[in-house]
C-alpha cells in the first residue's frame, strides 16, 4: 500500500478537463465529475502516449493518438486499439484537498 499524498485543492480542480500530475515518479491525470475525482494512469496503456495531451469527452479518456477511449470511473477500454486498462489511484478528499495514494 502507498501513501496519499496531497495534489490540489477540490475548488481548484475544475470539471471537463484533464489535469496532469507527476506525484512520486508517477505520471497521473486526474478528472473531476461532479464532486468525485479519479486519479489514473497518464500513459495510454497502447503506445505510452501522455493522456496530459488527450481529450474528456463525458465520463470518457481519449488518447489523442490513435482514439483509444477509457472510461475515468474505472480505467477500463472502452474503444480500441487499446486492451488493457489505465491503472486507477485510490483518491480521498480531506479537509477540501484531493490526495491521492501512490
Ligand atoms: S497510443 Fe493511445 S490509442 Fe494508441
């Protein structure tokens, strides 16, 4: 088990887009819907493509390259080229911070 380790302020961290973050050598995006934040894989899991660089359309991650999409509740494919899914962080929200366990 990991630590989790403090990335932005809830308030901070809007909906509808992707934020990167580089947290202990790990290279995470994380997406807010609603008042839920998930924290995942920042590497298309196809060709190692920075999902930094992709696309939120809904609950859906898109590769930018070749339009993998994978859905942000869970990391699993939802579309090809891509077969397996984005490995999904442990995120808390404490005292209005988001942390998440790497
Ligand atoms: S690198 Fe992401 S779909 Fe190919």
């Amino acid at each position: 088990l990991g630590r989790f380790i403090k990335t932005v302020m809830l308030e901070k961290l809007e909906s509808g887009t992707i934020h990167p973050f580089d947290i202990n050598g790990n290279h995470i995006i994380l997406v807010r819907l609603e008042d839920s934040v998930y924290a995942l894989s920042g590497y298309c899991t196809h060709e190692e493509t920075d999902l930094a660089n992709g696309f939120l359309v809904e609950d859906r991650v898109i590769c930018p390259l070749h339009l993998s999409q994978f859905d942000c509740r869970t990391g699993a494919v939802l579309n090809p080229p891509a077969t397996e899914p984005l490995k999904l962080f442990n995120v808390k929200i404490e005292d209005g911070w988001v942390l998440v366990e790497v």
